[in-house]
C-alpha cells in the first residue's frame, strides 16, 4: 500500500506542478490555489503514508473547480477554416 500511495503522490506532485505553470502562463489565481490544493495533499500523503490526504485534496481541488476558479477556455479562430 505504501507504493501506490507514493505513485499516487507523486503523481499529485506533478499534476500539481503542469496546474502552477498554467498559472505563471496566465496569471489566474485559482489556478495558483488548485495547484496548492494538489501539492498540500502530495506532501501529506508522503509525510503520513495515508490514503485521505489524497483523497481530500482531490475533492477539494473539484470544489475549487466548480466554485468557478479554473479559468474559462476559449476557442481559437482557425482563419477562414471551420
């Protein structure tokens, strides 16, 4: 089990880091707290070798998300091409 918790961090730790360059990118400020939300539950997953740090950071990270903190996607024009 301790394993699959590390994987699972360390996964968490990189989703966490490609969320923080999304927002040096565009500057969005609930990107920043997502990507705190991914990391805060990453490194207490590996502190405590316990499952709930990433299941909660997981959800709250969905809460963010659905309170309206990820930044809207727009479409891009292909010039003339639909």
């Amino acid at each position: 089990m301790t394993v699959v918790i590390t994987i699972f961090s360390a996964l968490f730790a990189l989703l966490a880091l490609v969320v923080l360059f999304g927002y040096f990118r565009t500057g969005h400020l609930g990107l920043l707290l997502i990507a705190i939300a991914y990391g805060a539950s990453a490194v207490l997953a590996l502190v405590l070798v316990h499952w709930w740090p990433l299941t909660a950071g997981f959800a709250l990270a969905w809460l963010m998300k659905m309170m309206g903190l990820e930044p809207e996607v727009r479409e891009q024009s292909q010039g003339g091409k639909r």
